[in-house]
C-alpha cells in the first residue's frame, strides 16, 4: 500500500505506518482507509492521537506507554450521530458524538486535515443514511389492494302501476231475421213452493221432543226431568 497518499496533508510517514500497519489488521473484507488526522502539538509530539477514517468505521487511536500499546475506540456508522470541530490558535479540536456514550475528542488536529476529516465523516454519514432508507423501504410489502364489492340501488318507481285492461267480450250477433219467440213466464202451477221455516222449526222441536220421550221410556231419565226438559222445548214455540 502507498503510504504516501495518506501523508499529502502534513501528517509524518512514519506515524502513518504504523497506524496503517495495525488498522489493517482490523479490517473486514470490502474495508478500506479513505483518511488519516494525525494530532500535531505545539511542542514536538513524538506519538500523537489519530483519528482514521474508512469507508465503514471510525478509529480513534491513542498510543500509550510509550508507544508499546495503543487504545482504539472504534464506531460504526450506525453508532455515530454527528461530528463538530472547533478551530483554535493551534489546530483544531474534533469531537465525535456517539448515539450512546460520552463524547470523544482529539485536540491540535492541523486545520486542513480536521477540515478534510469533517468531509469525510459527513459523506460517510449521508451515505450510510441513505443506504438505511433505501433497505427500509425494501422491506415494506405492499398490501394487495381488495376490490370492494358496490352494490347500486336502484329507487323504488313512483308511478302508480295502471291496472290491466280487459277487452270486453264480444257481444252476441244480433239477427237481423225473425224474431225469436220468447219463452213464455212459469205459471203459478209451476212454480214449487219453498219449504216455510215454521215447519223446519215444528220439525226440530218434533225431533226433541221424540228424543226425551226415547229416553224417558228406556228409564234413562225421571219424569220430572222429562216433565222439564219437554217444557222447556215446548216454550220455544
């Protein structure tokens, strides 16, 4: 790997490689280093703070115990909220704000690389935001739209139904010829008298009173009941 792609903006060749040297190390496949910000103090910095940037993570490095170890504080795009810096007499201050945690900062950032920094992260950021909506609106599953079913209803008519018409039926053919005799009215002796309703009465009242002299002989009731009941049909005379 050329170094020196990551030494275009003052930073030193040699701290260079050796924070490539062990970021590589880290790296997941399709994990590149786009940019190094390496600190820069007034007074001479033999192993400064870096912070270095890939096209999936942060590392903030710190190189401690004479540089025998080094700390790193590693985010994830999806960790990171924001980034701000601060520009000071000598540099620049570069503060990362995690969604979770406490803020980290790294200070005498030379001010073209904080500035450089600040692109980068801010790119990283937008696109990782972007990648997020594109895969959320992957997974939205379009409900299959259900046909509703219209029913019309037709309004009732409010014309009153005409009743039907019946031709009228053909009247007799008169002739013309001779006249047809007519037939002549029933007499007197052809004419049956109807039965009078007195005699259907006298029938009925017979009928009972036959009925109560059938029981009175056969000892089914006593002379004074058969005394009764024939006064009491004889009243209805």
């Amino acid at each position: 790997m050329n170094m020196e792609q990551f030494a275009q903006d003052g930073q030193d060749i040699k701290i260079i490689e050796k924070l490539v040297t062990k970021v590589q190390d880290m790296l997941t496949p399709g994990e590149k280093i786009d940019y190094i910000a390496v600190q820069k103090k007034p007074a001479v910095t033999i192993l400064p703070d870096s912070i270095t940037i890939s096209n999936k993570r942060i590392f903030m490095c710190e190189f401690t115990k004479l540089g025998l170890a080094t700390d790193f504080e590693i985010f994830g795009w999806q960790d990171i909220k924001d980034i701000a810096f601060k520009e000071e007499i000598f540099g620049s201050k570069v503060t990362v704000i995690p969604f979770t945690g406490e803020n980290l900062s790294i200070d005498y950032i030379p001010k073209v690389q904080a500035r450089k920094l600040y692109q980068y992260i801010k790119a990283a950021l937008e696109n990782y935001k972007k990648a997020e909506l594109a895969a959320e609106k992957e997974k939205i599953v379009i409900a299959p739209t259900v046909a509703k079913e219209v029913v019309i209803e037709r309004p009732e008519s409010n014309i009153p139904v005409q009743p039907a018409v019946t031709a009228p039926a053909p009247s007799a053919p008169q002739s013309y010829g001779s006249a047809q005799p007519t037939p002549p009215a029933p007499t007197g002796s052809n004419i049956t008298p109807a039965p009078s309703v007195k005699e259907e009465e006298d029938d009925e009242i017979t009928l009972k009173l036959k009925k109560l002299k059938t029981l009175f002989d056969k000892q089914l009731i006593t002379q004074e009941e058969y005394e009764s009941k024939k006064r009491e049909v004889l009243s209805s005379l």
